[in-house]
C-alpha cells in the first residue's frame, strides 16, 4: 500500500462493506490513490468521511455517489434464532468474524464487532438474519467511531489470517489423504498379487 492509499485508508470507516465496488477498505484506499475511483463511494462513511478523503486528496468534495448506496445510521445484523439452520454461509462471509456458531448449530451474533456491513443478509438461504437501526438518525461517522473503525480494522485482520489458515490446513489435509489414498491404493495391489496363485 502506498503512503497516500495508507492515509486513505485510515480515513476510512472499516466496515468492509464492499458498497464502493472493491473488496475491502484497503482496496478502495488504494483505487483512489491510484486515480481509479472517486472519493465519493463510501456510504458508511457519508459527507463526513467525502469530505476526509476530500482533505488528504486535496480533490473538491462531491456528493456521496448514490450508485453506491446512501449514508444511513448504522445497522446491526440480528439472527432470528428459532428460523436459523447453521448453514454457515454467513460466517464465511463476515468480514469481522461478528457471527458465532457452528454447522448445523444455531448462530448469533457478537453486537460490538457487527460493522453492519450488510454481506451477511442475502447469503442467508432461510432468510433469518435482519438489520436494526443501531445509531436513530446518527449517520455516517456521526454512528461510528474512530475506536470502533480500528477494531473493525483489527477483527478484519485477524479474519484474513485466520482464512488464510484454515485453507492452509485444509490444504494439508487434502493432501494427506491423497497421500494416504495411494498408499492404501499401493497395499491392496501388493496383497492382491501375494494372494494371486
């Protein structure tokens, strides 16, 4: 990351959204360093955060891009407990692994970590998970807090080590059974040919 996409994206909110057309804070961050995006994508961050980016860029302000959505007061995801079926779609796709629960085990979320990102809605197949209005009629960086934001940032740290890890052992995994697969495959031709007269 470069040092000017390095100030952007500490100006940035953290949600993880992916509402700006990138992937991640940080890849927005750096689409507008490079030129690549405008600095009016960002709906959680609303006006406040335009005009942030504005400030660092030294680019004029604009109104927020409803392309990308609209500043809203921040939202939390809540599980409808009683309709969940643990699937864990949704936990794959938490940015800041706010969801807990296990497969086929009722999940529920982890209120301070929930970004209100939204990703989890519609992967849900039994359509159990709603956003409440956390923050009334606090909108953009008037709901959401530097604090907050920088744990955001933390927790979506840790997620992306976390899911580089767990493919790594799968990984392993997969290849252990391989391995054990030609060797059972190895023992049974060799019994077979003892066993041939």
């Amino acid at each position: 990351m470069t040092p000017l996409a390095a100030r952007l994206h500490a100006a940035l909110p953290q949600t993880q959204c992916t509402r700006c057309g990138y992937p991640d804070c940080a890849g927005y961050a750096q689409a507008i360093a490079d030129g690549d995006a405008a600095i009016n994508q960002c709906p959680p961050g609303g006006a406040e955060g335009v005009s942030r980016l504005s400030a660092i860029t030294g680019l004029p302000p604009l109104p927020l891009n409803p392309a990308n959505g609209v500043e809203g007061p921040r939202l939390m995801a809540v599980i409808d407990e009683n309709w969940c079926i643990g699937c864990t779609l949704c936990l794959k796709v938490c940015p800041t692994d706010a969801i807990l629960g296990s497969n086929k085990r009722m999940h529920t979320v982890i209120e301070p970590y929930c970004t209100g990102c939204e990703l989890c809605v519609p992967v849900c197949p039994v359509d159990c998970i709603s956003l409440e209005n956390e923050t009334g009629t606090a909108t953009g960086w008037q709901a959401w807090s530097q604090p907050q934001a920088d744990e955001a940032l933390q927790r979506y740290e840790f997620h992306g080590v976390r899911r580089a890890r767990d493919a790594q052992e799968q990984a392993s995994r997969v290849e252990a059974d391989r391995k054990r697969s030609v060797i059972e495959a190895a023992m049974a031709k060799s019994r077979a040919r003892r066993a041939a007269p």
